[in-house]
C-alpha cells in the first residue's frame, strides 16, 4: 500500500464516525461497519459537521469526496480496505476478538489501526495471525479536525508497520507521532488523565466549580498549549536562562503538597450530580451539536491564526495545515481559464460561515476583502502564478483595492466570485471582481484591483515573465470584448 485507496471503518460512534469523515474527505472511499440501528443516521450528522468545518478551513482543492459504504459484517467491511480502523467500544476482550475477526478476513497487507484510548497494542493483537500489521492509531475528537495522531506498536508489530502508518495518516492530512514505548493511555491520555484526577478532587472539595475550572484553563495555559507544547512553554518562562533556571525555580515545588492526583476521587452519586448539574448550568441549554459547531469554529479560527504564525511560515497545527493545502494544490490539475464562452471567468464558490459573521449578523468588512484575496489567487493560478512560482522569487501585489458593497450576505449564504481583466500589460493587471449570492444571481460586492508584478527578494516591481503574459494577454483579449461592468472606475463621494 503506497497510498491509502480504500479505507474500513470498524465501529461508527462518536470516534469512529469522525474518522469515516476524515478519510471520506480526503477523497478516500469508506466502508463502514456499525451495529448501531441509527449508524448512518450519526454517521451523517458527523459528516455534515464534518464538511461544514472543512468549508470554513480551506479554500485548497480538496479531493471529490470518497464514497460511504455501510456494510452487514465485518468480513465485507474488510476485505478490501487498505487501512482498516477500529473504533468500537473500550473493552479489551470485545475489542480483541473484533480485531481478531478483522484480521481473518483482511487482506495480509492491510494495516489495522485501533482508536483505544489506553489499550496496550500487545493485548490486543495476543490472538492474530498477522500481528505485524496492527498498531495503535489514537485520535483526538473531533478527528476531522484535530491533527493528532499517536501511532504506538506492540510487541509483535513491524516497524515497516510503523513508517507505513506515518505515510497514511500524512496523506489524509494528520500528524502522526510514534510513540517510543508501548505503555497503557500512551502519552496524551496520560496527561489528560493527570489533569482530570485533579479536576476530580478540586470540585469534590469545594475549591472551584466547573465553571470556574474551564476558565481557569481556557483563559490562560489552554491557549499556550494550542501553540506551543509543556517544555517549550516552560522554557520561556525560565527567562533568559530557559529551562535550567525553569527547573531550579520550581523543581522544588514537586515536593510540596500541590496535589492529590495520585488519590482516586470516589466518583459516588453525589459527585456524579454535582459535576452533571455544573455541566447543566455551564451549557446554559446548548444542544451538544451546537456546542460542537462552536468547538469546531473556534478549532477552525485557532488553526488559521497558526497558519499565519511565524512571520507567515506557519506553526504547529497551522503549519500542518499549511503544508496539506500546498499539496492539494500540487495535486490539483493545473488550472485553465474557459475562454471559449466570454464573460467574467467563474473562480469560486463559498460559504458565509459563522466566524465571517459580525454583530449586525451579516458578513463582516474584512471577509469581502478576504473572498476579493482569494479571487484574485485564483485568477492568479490561472495564468501560473502558483506557489511553486511564488516560491521561485515572483509574484503579483495588489497595490489598489476599491470594494463596494451591494447587498448583504448571511451566515450560511452560498457565494459565487467571478473576475474580470479590464486590462494588463508587462507589469499591471487591472481586474474587475464581483461575489454573488449564489441562491439570488445578486451582486453583493465589487473591487476593483490593480496588481503589479514583483520581484519578492528586491520588493520591486518588474516584467512578468512570457510564460505568464501570453496567459494573461489571452484573457485581457478575449475580455475586451466584454461591457465595462457598472462601477469600474468609480470612486469615493461619488453621487449614484
Ligand atoms: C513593490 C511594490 C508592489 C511596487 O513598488 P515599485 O517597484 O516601487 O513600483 P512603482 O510604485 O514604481 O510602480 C511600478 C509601476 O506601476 C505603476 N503603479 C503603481 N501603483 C499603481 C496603481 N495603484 N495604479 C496604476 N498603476 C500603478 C507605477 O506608476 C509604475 O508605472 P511605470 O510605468 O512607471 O513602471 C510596492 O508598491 C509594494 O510593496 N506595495 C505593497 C504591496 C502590498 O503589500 N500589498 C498588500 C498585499 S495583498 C496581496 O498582494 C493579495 N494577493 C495578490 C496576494 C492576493
């Protein structure tokens, strides 16, 4: 298996059905078996919040959307899956024998991943024939979204397992990290669990409701964490002298009585009310699906913040990001315009998510900008301005940007862009955009750009090179035919 063509999902839940959306949206066809009466109803809510978070996350071409097939056993579900998950419920006899049974009707090449939160991969591959494909595959919820993948082999699985696995999830957009030892939780459920005692004992003991312990959390080192792990964190807050001066500062602090995670809480049914109401009062009537649309919003906006971090290079989840999206891009066919029926070429199609959307509830000023940004890259890859070219040493600037707004567009509007060259030469391009309401056919916005092209080393304008000006020369040429569009030319003040 050099890429993943054909992946099987073993168990359709809250994890399983998230990484049916995952490899479907990587273009990867997906065989589903779940015992579950409402599976491919859950499934689908899954998808659908899936793809709604995808629409928000990137503009690169995804892949057509793999095929969902729901199957009757096991056995069908498998046979020929090249990466076969599963996620059933975490209880190691019912999820050896299903690894089991997968193993017996799998193809010997086929990897086996499992979603166990805690599970050591040795237990649960004891009773297969072929051990050496199976390894631990633990995700974060949501696994559309969230990157993270901690890859953990057994006593009996192949490294050429392990390095397999890493290109797997590569290709379906994830961060695979190779855990070097098997050990039970593995390395993140570990913490979390450390975290999660102590939670226990501060709301057991009066110190803090749930409330007050999620704000200290997400107000403060939650967000460090997005960004930046424990050590690199801590090193920073050593000061100049990093991590030394961090550990001699508050190396002694270990053995003070700082907490009690090594106790387990009696979680008895008072406690269990007593978080459960918490919870209540803390959701203040959000549905579940409403609070995983606003999780999966936020996740969305912390990544783009990410992809811009590092002077634009891009950081941690960004970066991933980042780098998944040049290859989509890279796999994309080349981009050609239609000239053949002349009107303004079609670039592309969005949405209005609910992070476009301000306080007057309609699309905010920045957004129109970011659609117009967006539109004008795809007019560039048009003519060949890439990232390949970009990364070459040129590039196109916008150097004047006049926008009108038209109408209004709500959240969940479908929008349409179109681009007009009104006129180009050696350096200039002089483009004409509108975004429509792709239900209504109304414009909503205008801008009206000129770009020039720039040697990005010098931050200069020069010539573009003939590979791009016969591109961009056929445009101008077959849209100076085409009317003036209302608006071009106008400027501030003026009476309409
Ligand atoms: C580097 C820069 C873009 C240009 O600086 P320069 O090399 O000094 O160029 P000149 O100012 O001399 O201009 C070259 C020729 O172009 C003509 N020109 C300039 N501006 C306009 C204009 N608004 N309208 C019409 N013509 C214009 C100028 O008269 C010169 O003509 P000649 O006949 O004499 O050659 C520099 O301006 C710069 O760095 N600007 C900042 C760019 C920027 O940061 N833009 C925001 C980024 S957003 C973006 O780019 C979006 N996206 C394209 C990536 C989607």
């Amino acid at each position: 298996m050099s890429q993943i063509k054909n992946a099987a999902c073993v168990g359709g839940g809250v994890i399983g059905g998230a990484w049916v959306a995952r490899f479907a949206l990587a273009g990867i066809d997906v065989k589903i078996f779940d015992p579950h009466p409402e599976a491919e109803r859950i499934i689908g809510e899954v998808m659908a919040n899936a793809e709604r978070a995808y629409a928000m996350l990137t503009m690169a071409p995804l892949p057509p959307k793999g095929k969902l097939i729901f199957c009757k056993s096991i056995e069908e579900t498998v046979k020929d899956a090249d990466w076969i998950q599963e996620s059933v419920p975490e209880r190691l006899e019912l999820k050896r024998g299903v690894i089991t049974q997968i193993d017996a009707a799998a193809r010997p090449d086929a990897l086996i991943g499992s979603s166990t939160s805690g599970l050591l991969p040795s237990d649960l591959q004891a009773e297969m024939k072929h051990p050496e494909r199976m390894f631990v595959a633990h995700p974060y919820n949501p696994v559309y979204l969230l990157p993270l993948v901690e890859l953990v082999g057994g006593k009996k699985t192949s490294k050429t397992t392990i390095e397999r696995a890493m290109l797997g999830v590569e290709q379906i957009g994830m961060k695979g990290v190779v855990i070097a030892k098997e050990i039970e939780a593995f390395v993140g459920d570990r913490l979390l669990e450390a975290l999660w005692r102590e939670a226990l004992w501060l709301i057991q003991d009066d110190i803090c409701d749930t409330e007050t312990l999620d704000n200290v959390m997400r107000y403060s080192f939650g967000m460090r964490w997005a960004q930046m792990g424990l050590f690199e964190t801590y090193r920073i807050a050593g000061g100049e002298a990093g991590m030394r001066h961090f550990l001699a500062q508050f190396g002694p602090c270990l053995k003070w009585p700082w907490t009690k995670f090594t106790d387990v809480v009696d979680l008895d049914d008072a406690l269990v009310e007593k978080i459960g109401a918490q919870s209540d009062a803390q959701a203040a009537g959000r549905s579940i699906r409403e609070l995983e649309r606003i999780r999966d919003e936020n996740l969305v906006g912390i990544m783009h913040a990410l992809k811009s971090g590092n002077g634009g290079e891009g950081w941690g989840a960004g970066k991933l990001l980042a780098d998944f999206e040049a290859k989509l891009w890279a796999n994309a066919k080349k981009p050609e315009a239609d000239l053949g029926d002349v009107k303004p070429l079609h670039i592309l199609d969005t949405k209005v998510s609910a992070a476009w959307v301000d306080y007057n509830g309609h699309m905010t000023e920045h957004r129109y900008l970011q659609v117009f940004g967006d539109t004008s890259d795809g007019l560039l890859r048009l003519i060949g301005v890439d990232l390949e070219y970009v990364r070459d040493g040129h590039s196109y600037y916008t150097v004047e940007t006049h926008i009108r707004n038209l109408g209004e567009a709500k959240l969940g509007d479908a929008l349409y862009s179109t681009c007009q060259l009104l006129s180009s030469d050696e350096k200039r391009l002089h483009l004409f955009s509108t975004i429509y309401n792709a239900a209504t056919k109304e414009a909503v916005a205008t801008a009206e750009q000129m770009m020039l092209h720039v040697d990005s080393k010098a931050g200069k304008s020069v010539a573009a090179p003939a590979k791009v000006l016969d591109k961009l020369k056929a445009i101008t040429e077959a849209h100076a035919g085409l009317p003036t569009p209302e608006g071009a030319g106008r400027f501030v003040g003026q009476k309409r």
